[in-house]
C-alpha cells in the first residue's frame, strides 16, 4: 500500500461516511490511488478532469455519468462537486495536483466528507 491509498484510508474510509475513493493526478490523466476494489476506469478519470477545466457549467445543469450511474447535480464550483442518485452520492473535489472521487452512501452527508478530503489535502500537501 502506498503512501496516498494510506491517506484514503485513514482520511476517508475509517470515518464509515465514505464506500470508496480514488485520487487522480491531473497532470499525468490517470489514477494513483485507489482504495481496495475501486477501480476507475480511464474514461472516468479524464471525464472528471474535463468537468473541472471545460464543462463544469454543463456538469451543473445536466449531471454526470460516472462507472455507468448517472448522478445529479446537488452543488458545484470551481473546487467541488456533489452529486446524487439514489442509490448514494459521488462528491469530487480538486486541489493544485489532484482529484479526489469518493463514494458514499444514502443517509451520509457530503459535508463529512468534504472535511475528510480536506485533511486529507492538508496531510498530503495537495
């Protein structure tokens, strides 16, 4: 286990707000860390940096389609976004370097774990 999937756990997972999360590195277009079993598929990962730097007006108005569920949009600016369906939620948030994609659950509020991502950031120097 590398340094940043340690960060996810011990950051995100262990609050019991987040299912899964990823860190994709903006500048390399790919996915450098993954909790167990979350995979990102490429498309993804270009389509969440694409929202941030071209289309974050049209991921406003129309939503999202992450790992085949579409996901509506609750809020977004130019450093987060919170999405939802019913199944659960997807809240992205990007720093200088990165773009973290985290999973949770119906019931959870995305406000948790944008605190998380936040010291997760602060930890890591994002």
């Amino acid at each position: 286990m590398n340094q940043l999937q340690a960060l996810l756990n011990d950051s995100l997972i262990r609050t019991k707000h987040v299912e899964n999360a990823a860190i994709i590195n903006i500048k390399e277009r790919k996915v450098c860390a993954s909790t167990f079993g979350f995979n990102v598929p490429p498309e993804n990962a270009l389509n969440l940096i694409y929202a941030f730097c071209k289309n974050l007006l049209q991921v406003r108005r129309g939503g999202l389609c992450f790992k085949e569920k579409y996901y509506k949009c609750v809020r977004a600016d130019e450093h987060s976004i919170y999405l939802q369906n019913p199944d659960g939620g997807l809240i992205v948030v990007k720093t200088k370097t990165f773009i973290l994609v985290a999973t949770y659950r119906v019931g959870m509020y995305p406000s948790v774990c944008v605190e998380a991502v936040e010291k997760l950031g602060k930890r890591n120097g994002c």
